[in-house]
C-alpha cells in the first residue's frame, strides 16, 4: 500500500461514519473526532475498519498516535512496512 492508497481508504472510511464531510475541507492537523464531530464509537468503527481494510493490527494504544488526519496517514503507512 502507497500514500495515495491509504489518503483514498482514509477518506472513504470518514465519508461512511460522516457524510457530510467535505474531503477538500479537511484540517489535517485538527484532532479527527473534533474536526469530523464524531464520538469515540465512530472512531472505533473507523480505525476498525482500517485495520480490517488493511489487515494490519491497530491496538487501543496505539489510538493517541492517529488523532489527526496526518497523523493516522503516517500511522497506516508506518504499519504497512512492517507488515
């Protein structure tokens, strides 16, 4: 998995929890639940189906290392070379 296919994953996740999000708006340094007004059930949801979009392992610690946009892009892509 690439850059390009991790942002694209990413977007389309927050687009089936939020909607209404518009992709080109996105503050990418904003915590994701206060930027999308997601609760942590969405957050769950959407880290799970990451890990499952991905088949990689996204433990509960891990979950302050993916609290913004960015950084849940540098997250998936640090996973994806160590698998």
């Amino acid at each position: 998995m690439n850059t390009i296919e991790v942002e694209t994953a990413l977007k389309e996740e927050i687009h089936r929890i939020a909607p209404d999000i518009d992709a080109t708006t996105i503050d990418r340094e904003a915590n994701l639940q206060e930027e999308f007004d997601i609760d942590s059930m969405d957050f769950l949801h959407l880290v799970t189906a990451l890990s499952n979009r991905f088949s990689i392992d996204m433990p509960e610690a891990d979950y302050p290392r993916m609290m913004t946009y960015n950084a849940m892009i540098a997250y998936l892509n640090e996973q994806a070379l160590s698998h």
